[in-house]
C-alpha cells in the first residue's frame, strides 16, 4: 500500500516512467541492481517503481540520515561496512537469502574511490552469489534538487525521471588470478558495464544545434558559458541571439553553398561564427592555417569550397595575406566577419532576435555532417574527413562517461579549431554539456598561457607533451594551482613532462588518444583507472579489434581497428574531390560477400597504429604502422627509438624518419633542435641499454627550431624534406 502510495506521488510530481519491464522479469530471482548514482532519490525511485520489494545492502554512513526513512519503508535495508573484508560474506548471504538486491552509497560515478571499492565489493558478491547483474539507468534525479551536483550543476524542481531497466548481464573472471587481483578485475568490470550504462542511456541523437539549445534551456540564459583574454563573456543568452542573427545573413550570403571554408582562431567570434553557420544549415570546413598555403588550397579543392570565412583582424595578425591572396587566386570567395557584421539588416536582427528567444533550431539529421576536418598530412596529402552531428555528440556522452566534469568546471581551451580536439573536446563539448570554457587563440604562448589560466580560474586543459613541457618551464608553481584535470594526446608523454608537473604544480596528468576520424577521442586513462604507459581504455560504445602485423610477433598486438558512433562519414580525397569514402574493413567486407555471414566490414576504421592491449583493455601504443622501418631485415619502430633518443636529450624536440640506403635497404635520420648531436654518443648509450645497433640514426640534422604541426605534433613530412636534404 505504502508502495503504490509513493509511487502515485513520484508519478504525479516528477512524471516517473519505468521502462525496460520485460529486462527486470527476464532477469530471475537471485540478482543484484547495479544504477548510475546521481542523486539521494535513487533507491525509492528503484524500490517504488520496480513490481516486487527489493533488498537494500546500503553503507553504514547512511544508517542515520533522515532521507534514509521512507527507503528503508519500502525495502528490507541492511547497513554493512563496504571496507571491511567481513561485510562481504554477509553480503553475499543477504543477495542468496534476499534474491533481488541493490548496492548503495551517497557517491557520484567517476573518481570517487570509495565507489571504485564499492564496485569491487559489488562484483565480487555478484560472482560469489553466482547472481545475475542488472543495470538500471535513472536520468533526470541528477537535476533535482535532492542532486549530488548540487554545487556544480543547475538544479529545477520538477524535472521528468524515467527508470529505464536494461539488460541483464553476467560474467566470471579467471579463476586463476590471486583473490585481490580477482576483486579489481571484478571492480573494473563493473566500471565498464556502469560507463556504457552511462553512455547508452543518455546519448541523444540530435544536431549540434538542438543540443546547443537544450544545454541553454538546461542551464539559462544568463549562464556564463565563455570567456576570452579581453574578459568578455558570452552568456547562453548572448550566443544564441548573436548566433541566430548571423544564421540569417550567412543564409543570404551562402545560398546554394552546402560548404563554407572556416578560417578563423579559437576565439568568441570564431565559436559564434561557427554555430551562425549551423543555424544556416550549413557545414563548416575547418582549415588549418598553420599547415601552409599550398595545403590550405589543396583542402578548398577536396571538398569543392566556394567560399571562405575568416576576418581581416585576424589575418592581419596572423600574417596570412599571402594564404588570402592565393584562395582569391584559386578562385575562391573571402567573406569577412567584419563586413557581414556591418550589413546586418533589421530584419536579420528582428528574425535572429525571436529564433533565440523561441530557441529554433534547423531539423538538420544527426547523421548529417557536421564539420569538415583535416589530416594533420604529416606523410602525405590531407585528406578531408567528414565528421557528423551524431560523431560528435556521440563522443561528448563518451568521454563524460568517463570523465567526471560539471558546470562547476571550467576548460582552458588555447587548442585550434581546425585541430579535431579542439573543436570536439575542448570547444563543442563544454558548450553543449553546460561547462564554461576560456578561449584563447595559440598553445604556443608558454608563458602567457599558464598565467591565463590562473587568472582565469580555470580547473581544466588539454594539450600535447611538447605544450604541456613548454607551460612547466615558464609557469609560476601557483599558475596550475586550481588545475583539477590535465589531459595530453597526440605524442606520447615523456615521463620528465610527468614528473615536472607534480613537483612543480601538484597536478598530475592524464595521457589520452584520439584521431580526427574519431572525433576525436579513442580512449583515455582517468583518476579511477590508469596503466603507466598506456593511454588508458577504450571510451564506450567503441568496439576495438587488433589485425596482426608481420614481423611483429607481440601477443595481443596489431593495428588497432574502430567502430562506434563516434566514427566518421567518410573521407574525401584531392585525387577524387566531392567523393565521399565511407570506412570499411576490406576484408571483412570480401569475407561477407563469399559466406553471406559475419560482419560486412561497414564502419570499421583502421586507425594506422600498432597497439598492444593487455587483458584489461589498456592500449599500449607501439608505433604507427606507417613508422616503422626495415633495416637490414629487422623491423624497427622509429617511435621507439625516438622514446630511447628522449632519455639522451629529455627537453629536445625531436623526430625520427627513415630515408633509403642503398645497403640495408632504410637509414634512420634524426631531426632534433639540439646542436652537438653525434651518433657516437646515441650508440654508446643504445649498447648501455642494450638496443640493437641497428637503432643508431645514420644521418643527423640539428635544426634551430623543429618542424611542428599547428595541432602540435612533429611534422615528420618536413623533417623527411630536411634530412633527404642531409
């Protein structure tokens, strides 16, 4: 009676709906209910809305807490200490005695870890019980004002809740591994089943558009989502008038367009800009201004531009009127945000003005595309890779799986635009997800940006190892002093940059990877779960599987191949312009089309790198494909000859090519910004280590600044230029 009464009232004032019915039933009697934590409403919304009483296994913590009342009404509560090895063996009697039971504590999915140890108690009583494990997903508590994002997060009344159960999942790890390590692997386990409940139950599918004003309905209009180094802010209120005003005249100014070329910075008028042309339904191709004129040309001709948007502010400071004169030379259109900005009509105010208040947005299809990115064309032409509103939104809800990141945050984003992770990380998903963020133009600016950032108040940034080792050179010990969360990709991070980081600023850091076709994150280590050396585990939803290389005979390693929502259209190339090339797996997709079984090979991806993964899902990066040379019959990775070169010279920016030789075949060449290289010294200290001598680069080229790209990776093209050279 009591239950149908609490149900009653949950249904009339949040409009609670349960879903998933027939996964709940499916799931037998002795089973344990695994829920994404978000709020103190969480086990009477499980307890009234589930058919049959359920058992309560909650921490000792919660015995006195007044909210704790109707909960133990309607379930058999009992309180067990979730640290002591004790609770366990009760634990495990209560499920077997009880049937359907629930863990819970007051903790948020993430980095607390006193979750993580629940967890490991949670499957560890899973497996003794030999109990079926059922996830529950609860959206919408967590923006209640019973929320554990009270402080970080805007908070309504009466938000709609829905339970949805879903399916019934049971495993049993090695029996042969010794009990602790059993009980980790049982708490990663979990982790990964409540990181893809996370994922798939809140993954919307929807342009940028409309999750640009559901993230404005969410958190306000006055909300302060962006700022710049002129401290001008940009409200949620404020974007949206100004981007909806200018929807209206870039629909004039590029009608019968379909792609527009985008040649701004990380800037406000840049992230305004950017969603303008959303909002005029069209799709914006990011061009890397860093990467040269001829490549900037060669880009407008792969994906057939028209037209070019950038500001004559900013190619005066950047030095491009040479690049604006050659696009005018290759027949391409120069519009000017200054000059759209003063023709603006009454009506493109007036319309702009009632959009942004009524919030429309175009019906753009999430499989749509979004943005056009680059290759960073470090060994060849750069090819155009087509991401969608679903890739991008997909992976925001990916890495927010993973990462425990509010509005309470702010992201310090100096990463370029035209780079996948600064557009997808560091600037659409704050934007969406209700997370300010700061924008400044350049990561090169080493010693003003760690200064920013303090000013700033800022708690996260992005970066590359070169960036980071560059901010820890110039920055003061109390720049980095609110720095809750630093992640680095794109090269590998050198131990010296680690080690720096903690003795000088106390902030440890996070090493991810990514690729522009994935828009752009693959996988990343967080503060629950990390591997030295690794970069970490795949996001959720992605589906990872390695193909053997010859000559490398390392157990469980290959090149690594993708699949999931975050996985681009497709390419388009400069040998076959306006020609959409979806990903496919070749021979998967032979093998289809012999035995009419299996998988088409549709979706997959082949990411290029050579990649271990151990038994838990920790990527081990081991070199690209392409960065591997024969040298007297012997394969050998330059990547990790270039990891041996960076203990000689740790603060070097350095790179490693291989040029023919008419002996063996290949030579490994050195490109370094350091004087008095000898290859004497690099093999004395290889035979130190023990490494073949085959590692010794032949041919050294000491330059006064390394090529790098604008994304900060080295420009191995540019360097195999200037050691052919010699």
């Amino acid at each position: 009676m009591l239950g149908a009464i609490v149900r009653f009232l949950l249904r009339i004032i949040y409009r609670v709906e349960l879903r998933g019915r027939e996964h709940y039933d499916a799931a037998g009697t002795r089973t344990l209910i695994l829920y994404n934590p978000g709020s103190i409403l969480d086990p009477l919304l499980i307890a009234a809305m589930l058919p049959d009483r359920i058992t309560l296994l909650a921490d000792r913590a919660l015995e006195h807490k007044w909210w704790m009342r109707p909960v133990c009404a309607l379930t058999d509560t009992q309180f067990f200490d979730f640290s002591s090895p004790a609770a366990t063996v009760s634990l495990v009697h209560a499920l077997a005695r009880n049937g359907r039971c629930m863990v819970f504590h007051s903790g948020r999915l993430g980095n607390d870890p006193r979750y993580t140890r629940i967890l490991e108690a949670a499957g560890l009583i899973a497996e003794k019980a030999d109990a079926t494990l059922l996830p529950v997903r609860i959206d919408g508590a967590s923006s209640t004002m019973f929320s554990y994002l009270r402080h970080k997060g805007r908070r309504r009344w009466l938000p709609r809740i829905t339970v949805s159960v879903l399916e019934m999942q049971k495993f049993r790890p090695s029996g042969h591994l010794p009990p602790r390590e059993r009980r980790r692997r049982m708490g990663e386990r979990l982790y990964d089943i409540m990181t893809g409940l996370e994922y798939r139950s809140g993954m919307e599918r929807c342009n940028l558009m409309q999750a640009l004003m559901e993230a404005a309905a969410r958190c306000g209009r006055r909300f302060p989502i962006a700022e710049d180094q002129d401290r001008h802010v940009l409200t949620y209120g404020a974007l949206l008038l100004k981007l909806c005003v200018l929807g209206r005249a870039f629909r004039r100014l590029f009608r019968g367009e379909e792609k527009v070329g985008f040649l701004l910075p990380t800037s406000l008028p840049g992230l305004v800009a950017f969603f303008g042309l959303h909002s005029a339904s069209l799709v914006p191709a990011m061009l890397n201004f860093t990467s040269g004129i001829s490549s900037v040309v060669s880009c407008c001709r792969t994906v057939q531009l028209s037209s070019v948007l950038t500001s004559r502010r900013f190619l005066a400071l950047a030095d491009l009127t040479a690049m604006e004169q050659a696009l005018r030379d290759a027949g391409l259109r120069i519009v000017y945000l200054e000059d759209v900005a003063k023709n603006l009509t009454v009506a493109d105010k007036l319309f702009g003005a009632l959009s942004a208040f009524f919030r429309v947005s175009p019906s753009t299809s999430a499989e749509a595309p979004a943005a056009v990115m680059f290759t960073s064309g470090t060994e060849g032409v750069p090819k155009a890779v087509l991401l969608s509103h679903l890739n991008i939104i997909a992976n925001r809800y990916q890495a927010l799986s993973m990462l425990t990141i509010g509005s309470g945050d702010k992201l310090f984003n100096c990463l370029p635009m035209f780079h996948a992770f600064g557009l997808g990380i560091c600037t659409l998903l704050p934007v969406i997800a209700g997370v300010r963020v700061f924008l400044y133009p350049s990561p090169l600016h080493y010693r003003i940006v760690p200064r920013l950032f303090y000013e700033s108040q800022s708690t996260i940034i992005c970066g590359t190892d070169t960036f980071c080792a560059g901010y820890a050179r110039y920055g003061q010990p109390y720049d980095f002093c609110h720095a809750r969360l630093v992640i680095i990709g794109a090269e590998k991070m050198r131990e010296s940059t680690r080690r720096t980081w903690l003795e000088k600023f106390g902030v440890d850091l996070f090493e991810g990877y990514g690729a522009t076709e994935t828009a752009p994150l693959i996988s990343v280590n967080t503060p629950a779960y990390r591997r030295e050396g690794s970069v970490g585990r795949a996001v959720p939803g992605l589906a990872c599987r390695l193909v053997p290389v010859p000559g490398i005979d390392e157990e469980n390693t290959g090149v690594l191949w993708v699949k999931g929502d975050n996985v681009m259209l497709g390419y388009m190339r400069y040998s076959e312009p306006g020609v959409l090339e979806p990903p496919v797996d070749e021979t998967l997709a032979e093998a289809y089309a012999v035995t009419g079984r299996g998988d088409d090979g549709s979706g997959w991806y082949e990411t290029g790198d050579i990649v271990h993964m151990d038994e838990e899902g920790f990527i081990f990066i081991r070199g690209r494909a392409k960065r591997f040379a024969k040298v007297g019959g012997e394969m050998v990775s330059l990547a990790a000859v270039e990891d041996a070169l960076k203990e000689i010279w740790p603060d070097a920016v350095l790179g490693v090519v291989a040029i023919p030789d008419p002996r063996k075949g290949e030579q490994l060449a050195l490109v370094i910004d350091t004087e008095n290289v000898t290859t004497s010294r690099i093999a004395a200290h290889f035979a130190s280590r023990g490494l073949s001598p085959l590692w010794t680069p032949k041919r050294i080229v000491s330059v006064k600044q390394a090529p790098l790209l604008g994304s900060g990776k080295f420009d191995y093209r540019k360097a195999l230029e200037l050691a052919e050279k010699g």
